[in-house]
C-alpha cells in the first residue's frame, strides 16, 4: 500500500500487514497532500490509524454496526472517522479521570457510538 485516502476503504489484510508507523505516515501524508492543517497532526493521524484498524478487523460488530448506521445516515467515510475517533478519544479521556476496576471502557465506547448523530459531524472532514 503506498498511500491512503479515508474516503475509501482499504483493503484489510493489505492494511493490517503494514507496520504502524507506516500506517500513521500514510495518514499524515494524505492530510498534507489535501492541503489540511491540523494542529497535532500526529496524534489526529493516529487516531486515523486506530479506527482504521478496527474497521479493518471488523471483529467488533457494535463498531462495524455503528459505522454503517453512520454511512447510512449520509456521512462520509471520513466524517465517520472523525466521529468515532473522538468518541474514542472522549472515552480514553473519561477512562484516564475514572481509574477505578468498575470502569467498562468497551461498554462505554459502545455507547457513545451509538449516540452518535450523523447530522453533527456532517463537514467535518
């Protein structure tokens, strides 16, 4: 795979055999490429990476469900990105400030997947 573009989906096994920083140097290289400035490019690049591989993993189908409600709901593939990277994002950060063994980060990443709104992440990306 020599380059990436989040509005179309790559191929998962050619995805997940690629090292990790490469997979983070293709994401920041689109963003630059597409003229998109971003301050902390590095970890918004990442976290490009993050969803990817889970997207690409499928494995999870509360994931996959809510990423082609997402679609459905008329978003594009990277909006929906954007969308469940900062749910993710939300859900390490709540997870960081709540340290206890009660914490259920899947189950809160979960949810706030589902309470994601196509309508407020139309024009994001």
């Amino acid at each position: 795979m020599e380059s990436y573009d989040p509005l179309i989906p790559p191929d998962p096994a050619e995805w997940q055999e690629m090292d990790e920083g490469l997979r983070v140097i293709l994401a920041k290289d689109y963003h630059e490429q597409a003229g998109i400035e971003i301050p902390g490019m590095d970890l918004h690049a990442t976290m490009h990476v993050v969803i990817e591989n889970q997207l690409a993993d499928a494995a999870d189908r509360v994931i996959m469900a809510n990423y082609a409600r997402l679609i459905a709901g008329g978003l594009n593939r990277h909006e929906v990105i954007h969308a469940m990277a900062y749910e993710m994002t939300a859900t390490l950060h709540l997870a960081q400030k709540r340290p206890d063994s009660n914490f259920d980060i899947t189950a809160r990443y979960h949810g706030g997947l589902k309470r994601l709104k196509p309508r407020d992440w139309r024009g994001t990306a």
